[in-house]
C-alpha cells in the first residue's frame, strides 16, 4: 500500500489541486484550510 503514488507525492503538490477542486465547488481558501487543519492536526502556521 505505501507504494501507491498519493504516498509518494508532496503537499504542495497536492495543494493547488485541492484549491481548484474547492473554486470549482463554490468554496473559499479558508474553507479548504480549515478542513484540511482539521484531517491533519496542523494549525494554519505549520501548514
């Protein structure tokens, strides 16, 4: 399982097409970085 590539790619990577997917839908950067706060246990400092 830890070969698959979701594993092996870099959040700021990921990042961007997080935002996009949320712009598509409607949604704001705050939005995204609270949910995403919130799955990873990061304040908006350390992410």
């Amino acid at each position: 399982m830890n070969n698959h590539r979701i594993f092996k790619m870099k959040f700021s990577g990921v990042y961007p097409l997080y935002m996009q997917k949320a712009e598509r839908k409607n949604r704001t950067k705050e939005e995204v970085d609270q949910i995403i706060c919130w799955l990873t246990g990061y304040d908006l400092v350390e992410l």
